[in-house]
C-alpha cells in the first residue's frame, strides 16, 4: 500500500463526492482512489490515532515541499536578497546560489525520506484498503463499462 499527497490538487472525493482541495491517493495492489483528509481512515483499517499519525507525518512533508517551492520561486526572480534571507547565508552571490540549490535537493529528500518512511510503516503493520470498499467501487467501474 502507498499514500501520496498532492497539494492543490483539487476534485472530488471518491468517498463522499465532496470538493477537496489537497488530495490523498491512496493504492493497494492496484487499486487506487483519491479522498480528502477527512476520509482517509474510511478506506483503510485504521485507529483514529494512526489517522492522526498518517496526517501528521503527511503535513510534514508537504512543509519541506512548500520550502522547495518558495525556494524555487526566489531563484526564478534571481532575488539575491530575498534568497540570502530565506537559506540565512550571507556570503558572496556565487555562494549563495549554490548553496541554494543544495536546499533545493534537501528539501526534496527529506519529503521523500519522511513518506518512504511512512508508506514502509503502513505495509509493515498490514494495514490494508477496506475490502468491502474496494470491492463496490470494482462493482461500480463494472457497471460502467457494462
């Protein structure tokens, strides 16, 4: 099983139909769907507490992918100054640069780092996608089809 998280993403939840902003993709086996935080722990066999640490551990990643982002940003206007404040280097311009794109590279590992981490605790304990919920959704896409 493998959650990903998309920020501003947008459309509907598979689970109530309700617009959503940021969206979960969750997949297991194949099987995959999009739902908004507060459906999450409808699909999976989970305690409110490990909802509570999947979100948790989510919202940590997408804080060090909106530093990449806000990084990203700073360098596309070239804003020395602005950059210097934001990674709190304050040497020559060269320096600053390439320190910067160091950031880049950190940022991105360490959201990675945190969901590989995540993802590999939620395969160890088992947790899986509700069967009763996978199996109307394959009803309804054979329906469709039909």
């Amino acid at each position: 099983m493998k959650i990903e998280f998309y920020k501003n993403m947008g459309g509907r939840c598979e689970n109530c139909g309700r617009s959503i902003k940021h969206v979960y993709v969750i997949e297991d086996d194949g099987f995959w769907f999009k739902c908004g935080s507060e459906c999450v722990r409808n699909y999976l066999n989970i305690t409110e507490a490990a909802k509570k640490y999947i979100l948790k551990q989510i919202k940590e990643a997408q804080q060090y992918l909106d530093k990449k982002a806000k990084l990203e940003k700073l360098l596309e206007t070239n804003d020395i100054d602005a950059i210097r404040d934001f990674i709190r280097d304050y040497r020559n311009e060269e320096t600053v640069l390439k320190e910067a794109y160091d950031w880049l590279r950190v940022y991105q590992s360490r959201a990675e780092r945190i969901m590989e981490k995540l993802n590999t605790k939620l395969n160890e304990s088992g947790i899986r996608v509700r069967e009763i919920y996978k199996k109307s959704v394959t009803q309804k896409q054979g329906e469709v089809s039909a």
